[in-house]
C-alpha cells in the first residue's frame, strides 16, 4: 500500500476492525518512511451476476427486482420485510459459495421457493403460479396437493417416530 503522503510502499497496520457487518475491512496504517497514519478498506470484489430469462436473454441480477418479486407473493401475509432481506442474501450467499457468474431464471425462482415454502405455503404458490407460469386453476390445484401431501408425509413421518416405527 502506498502512503498517500509520501508514496513510499512500506507500512506497518496498527489497528484492523471489520466494518459494513463483515463485508469489509477497516485498516489503520502508518508509513515506516514518513510516520503518516492513515485509514483503508479491503472490500470483497463481487463479478456481477447475470441472469440468464427463459427466452435466452441476459440480463444484470437486480437484488431489488427479486425483493420486490418475492414482497409481491408475500403482500397480505405474515411476512416481515427483513425475512424477506434475509432469504434474498441466502440466495445471495449461496450462489457466491458456488462461485457462480451466471444464473438461470428457473434456478433462481426454485431457491425462491424452496426458501418460501419453509414459511409461508400462500405465498409459495403464488410464487410459484408466476415462477412456473401457471395458466388455469387445474395447476393451481396440483401445486396445492403437492403440499398437502408433502406435510402429510412429513406428519407421518412424525408421528411414526412418536410411535418408535
């Protein structure tokens, strides 16, 4: 690191401290030459995600555009702005984990549902009708049972375990 004062390239760091909730690093430093003191940041350097539409178009990830998707299955229902914030950096944080740079539309909608289903099964299927571009009632109604059964078989599941079976 250069010292801004002097130019020379030697520093020593004084005091380290993360900032930003742990997205960065904040660095109090002192130039060896010169005794300047002076302050960086080391930030985690993110490629933009693309996501890749059900038509084959690319487009930058827009954080906003999938809030206000999920806040749109969410209207009306007991579901908090900052659950919403928090499943969005979920998703955030586990596709940086794969190190992905692209994003299929579809895979991002299934890591929306995924997450939707844990709490709230309204807003899951009114995500999902969007998600998977329901067009008549007899799809609605699939997805309905869909869940019915899935918290049918984690209930017996259950209940068996109760049972010692």
């Amino acid at each position: 690191m250069k010292c801004p004062n002097c130019g020379k390239e030697e520093d020593r760091v004084l005091d380290t401290r993360p900032v930003l909730d742990g997205d960065a690093v904040r660095r109090r430093r002192e130039c060896v030459a010169c005794g300047h003191r002076y302050t960086t940041y080391e930030y985690v350097e993110h490629a933009p995600l693309i996501v890749i539409k059900r038509d084959g178009k690319r487009e930058p990830y827009s954080r906003d555009k999938l809030i206000s998707g999920i806040a749109l299955a969410c209207r009306k229902r007991p579901i908090t702005r900052d659950q919403i914030e928090h499943m969005v950096e979920a998703i955030e944080t586990e596709l940086a984990d794969q190190y992905k740079l692209e994003v299929e539309a579809k895979e991002l909608g299934k890591m929306v549902l995924e997450r939707l289903a844990k709490i709230d099964q309204v807003a899951y299927v009114r995500f999902a009708s969007v998600y998977r571009a329901f067009e008549n009632v007899e799809q609605f109604i699939s997805e309905i049972r869909n869940i019915i059964n899935q918290k049918r078989g984690v209930e017996s599941k259950v209940t068996d375990s109760a049972k010692g079976g």
